[in-house]
C-alpha cells in the first residue's frame, strides 16, 4: 500500500529523513514510536502530502504522492487545525463537499459516542475535546490510508480506552493505519507492527508478536530500553 525508497528530508541544514526505505502493507495497524525530534511529524506529512521539497521515492496506493493519494489518504496531525468558529455541523458540510468518501452520518454518531455537542463551536472546546472531533472526522471516511499523530494526547486516560475501542471498531482490513504516539503502553495491543525512529532513521520494523515472543518484553518496555537515553 505504501512504498518508500531512499526517502531523505532536510529542513536548512538539519536532516530530518535520513536515507530511510520501508513498505506498509494493508491489514496492519503500525506504531510510529520514537523521541520527540526522531522525524515522525515528517514523515507523516510526507505521506499525507502536506510535505514536500524530499529526496526518494514515495508511492502511496501505488502513485506517487499527490491528488491521487490525498483522496485516498485520511490524516490527523498533531496539531488545532479545524476553524475555532465552526462547529461540528459546519464542518461536516465542508468534508463533504471537499471528500467524496466522507460520511457525515458516522461523523455525528461518532460525536455522539464521544458525548460531544455538535452545535458546541471548536474554539469553547477543550484539547481533548477536539481532538475526538478530529478523530471522528478522520475516520469517517472511507480512505485506504490512515495517518494519526499523537491522536490520544490530549485526552484524558479515562477516554484513552474508548479511543482505542474506536480505532478498532473503525478500522477495515483493506486499509493501513499508522499511528504517532509517545504513549506507548496505552495503545501497544492494537498494534500489528511498530516502527521505531530516532535522529530520522528506522532503526527497528518489526511484528509486535515476534517482538513479544522473541525478547520476551512488551512494546513499552523494548521502547524504555532503546530510548532509555532520549527525551521522550
């Protein structure tokens, strides 16, 4: 579903992407875990085609990023990026006209499920509070690829859980779904892989099961272990 060849990123003189090659298949939920700085932001970007000006080969749904992939790419960044005077009403009007895969049916039933008012206007919601309308608005269309960024930051731990029961009970097997998060523990089991990044080069991809049963230690703590020195 996604392919990536010799992808570099500098942004002046800093390098971002180093060199890095790597293939998602569809049917994988994926963790993009690494320390604040690692190029996990870029790197989603990249793939949405938000970012450009990069070295290498980016294929996404078999194009090279685009129009194309944009209508079959769904991304959450990790960032207040929905009008502050809008309410959820307006803004589905507004996916709808812009993604013809957007169901704003889902869209209300996820507020719903989130106890979200959708007449409340972003600007008086809390953090938290918008990034579940950002959720439900991602995944309320019916894309190929899913991109979140530190999609549970903001939230509190008690909503955590039905955030995860979301991602899952959402999620087709016909899609790939990567996710960018520094809260490792909290959503590690819905992971079918994990990528780790760090000074903007993988330097682990691999199966969580074989992660489990060949070192014998969860996903947290392999992290803890090869970031045990980076600021996370």
């Amino acid at each position: 579903m996604i392919q990536i060849e010799n992808l570099s990123k500098n942004y002046g003189s800093k390098v971002v992407l180093d060199d890095i090659s790597a293939t998602f298949r569809s049917g994988k939920i994926i963790g993009l875990l690494g320390p604040n700085g690692a190029g996990k932001t870029t790197f989603l970007k990249i793939l949405a085609g938000v970012a450009g000006d990069y070295k290498g080969v980016v294929r996404v749904g078999g194009f090279e990023v685009g129009p194309k992939t944009k209508e079959i790419t769904s991304y959450s960044p990790d960032c207040e990026y929905l009008p502050g005077w809008m309410s959820l009403n307006q803004i589905a009007k507004v996916y709808s006209d812009y993604f013809s895969d957007f169901n704003s049916e889902r869209a209300f039933m996820l507020a719903e499920r989130f106890k979200l008012d959708p007449k409340q206007k972003i600007k008086n919601m809390s953090k938290g509070m918008q990034e579940k309308i950002q959720l439900a608005l991602t995944l309320s269309r019916k894309a190929q690829i899913y991109l979140l960024d530190e999609p549970i930051g903001g939230v509190d731990p008690a909503s955590r859980a039905a955030i995860m029961d979301l991602i899952i009970g959402e999620y087709r097997e016909d899609a790939v779904m990567i996710i960018a998060t520094h809260l490792v523990s909290d959503i590690e089991n819905i992971f079918d892989q994990v990528m780790f990044m760090d000074n903007g080069k993988i330097s682990l991809f691999e199966d969580v099961e074989k992660i489990r049963m060949d070192k014998n230690m969860s996903v947290d703590a392999l992290f803890k272990e090869v970031f045990a020195c980076s600021a996370t």
